[in-house]
C-alpha cells in the first residue's frame, strides 16, 4: 500500500486508516466504556498504540476480560527522518537520525505491559518502521509536551509520518517469545551471554547496546524462562518446560 496517500495524518491516523482497511473494519467504536481504534468485521478489537504501551493495559485487560479479542499494534522505529521547521513552517533542515533501534529495543515496552502478552486472546503485532519526525524550531530550550525529558531542548516534536514498513512480526504464543533469545545460547545463560552473542550479531545496528538483563527481567515476569543458579555474582536461567 502507498502510505503517501495516508501521511497527510499522524503516524498513530496512518496505521488506524490502513489496518481498517485491511480488515474491513470500522474506527472510532465505542463498546464497553471504551473507544476503541477499530472493530474488525469478525469481531475482533485493534488498538494502535505508537508508545508507552503500559498506558493501555487496563483497557486490554478488561476487553480480554470480556472475552474479546485483541490486537495490539506497535510500530517500532528502526530508522528516522527529521524535519526541523520554524513556526511558519518554513525548512531548517532535514537529516537522518544516527540512531537506528532493532526488534530487542521491544523489551523496553513490554515491562509494563507483560501481564497481556500470553492471554489466549491476544496478539501483538510489532512493525519495524522507517518514519519522518517534524519538529517545530522554538527560540529558547523547552519541555517536552509530556514532560518527559530530562533536559530541555531547542524544539519539539509537531508530527510523526510513516514512511515504510520494513517487517511485521507477530507475537501470539510463548514461542514467538522464545525466538526472541539468541539461537547460540547454552540450555543455561546469562544477561552477560544474551549481550555478548548480541553484540556480535550483524544483523543488531552497531549503535545498538543489548541489555540481557531487561530481556531477562521480561521473560522471567512472563514465567518463560526460570532461574537455575547463582554463578560469579551472575544470575543464569533456562527456558522453563
């Protein structure tokens, strides 16, 4: 599909506009006190969710509740344009951002969003993406609109458009989890194993710094994986039978 015809929306409108067509399915619906993306002809819900994935979890977890069906879509970002703009809308600049994440960046979200993952009826739907990012040029350093920042910056974000969409992986099943772990792992590992074969993985962006310990944290709260022993002050696990 050509996602030109769709970006004169936001990134979160693109993705709503595209999965409804995709599904023949209708936007905006409210059902059960919630409003929800879009409702699929075969009953089924999908939420966009573009960040923090945590802030929709009581709303999963009462639809699920309700014996629904649910989908959950989260673009990822792996590789970003940035328009700097001043308030007229006037060009300062276009680059590329030096950062590029990968599908491990995923484990950031998923602390606070564990507890939906392995529900019967549910379904994450993680699309590796390329997006441009406008920013609006401000005269002195500023917050973020959400507060977010830890320090301030000369700009804010004004809109975010999606450009292509690299991959789509799907995440259903205890398994789909488990794929996520290095193939080269011994039956016992470590946060230190899991960074190590990472970072000598081609396929990770070389900016890109694993943190075992967080993919560890996930997957043991998901009851995946289990702790074995305590070996040199390292914690090792095996993926539980």
């Amino acid at each position: 599909m050509d996602f030109s015809t769709l970006n004169e929306s936001s990134l979160h409108n693109t993705l709503k506009n595209y999965y409804a067509i995709q599904t023949n399915g209708k936007t905006e619906v409210e059902l059960h006190n919630h409003i929800y993306d879009i409702y699929t002809e075969t009953n089924q819900v999908i939420e966009i969710q573009t960040q923090n994935l945590a802030k929709i979890l009581p709303k999963i977890l009462d639809t699920l509740e309700k014996n629904i069906k649910v989908k959950v879509v989260f673009p990822l970002v792996t590789e970003k344009r940035i328009i700097v703009t001043d308030e007229k809308q006037n060009i300062i600049s276009k680059r590329k951002s030096p950062k590029k994440n990968c599908i491990y960046q995923l484990f950031s979200e998923l602390t606070g969003f564990y507890p939906a993952l392995l529900h019967k009826n549910f379904t994450l739907e993680v699309l590796l993406t390329h997006i441009t990012e406008e920013r609006i040029k401000t005269d002195k350093p500023v917050q973020s609109k959400n507060n977010r920042r830890r320090f301030k910056r000369d700009w804010n974000k004004s809109n975010k458009h999606l450009d292509k969409i690299i991959d789509t992986i799907t995440f259903s099943s205890k398994e789909d989890y488990i794929n996520l772990l290095p193939k080269e792992l011994e039956n016992e590992f470590c946060a230190k194993d899991i960074n190590k074969i990472l970072k000598e993985n081609n396929y990770i962006p070389k900016n890109y710094r694993p943190n075992g310990n967080l993919i560890i944290w996930v997957l043991n709260r998901m009851e995946i994986i289990e702790q074995t022993k305590v070996e040199n002050r390292s914690r090792y696990y095996r993926i539980k039978k």
